[in-house]
C-alpha cells in the first residue's frame, strides 16, 4: 500500500490556508459561543454548578482536540 502521508499533509496545509483556515476559525468561534451559551442556560435553570463544572472541563477537552 502507498504511503499517502505527503497526500494528508497537503489536503491538512489547504485547509489551513483562506478561506478554510478562515472559515475554521469563525466555525471555532462560533461553536464556543453556543457552548458557553448553553453552559450559562442549563447552569442558572438548574443552579447546579457540578454540572457545569463538568461542561465546561467537556468543552475545553473539545476545543483542545480542534487545535491539536
């Protein structure tokens, strides 16, 4: 089998350049924004910190994956 690592790295550099890497990061943007939307909602209705503790831990390991 062929060795398509010089292939990925190609498609992974094009996806970093505009407009992708662009649209990305707005995408990230986004997405937190409707996290920490969420986290806000659920922690005031249910006044339960552990449980946004526990979104919150859950949303940084998230982001953190997309970076990597």
């Amino acid at each position: 089998m062929k060795d398509q690592s010089t292939q990925l790295v190609g498609i992974a550099d094009a996806l970093d350049e505009l407009p992708f890497g662009l649209l990305h990061r707005l995408s990230a943007f986004a997405f937190n924004i409707f996290a920490f939307w969420i986290i806000g909602r659920y922690s005031i209705a249910l006044r339960n910190c552990s449980a946004t503790r526990r979104l919150l831990i859950f949303i940084t390991d998230l982001i953190f994956s997309f970076r990597a």
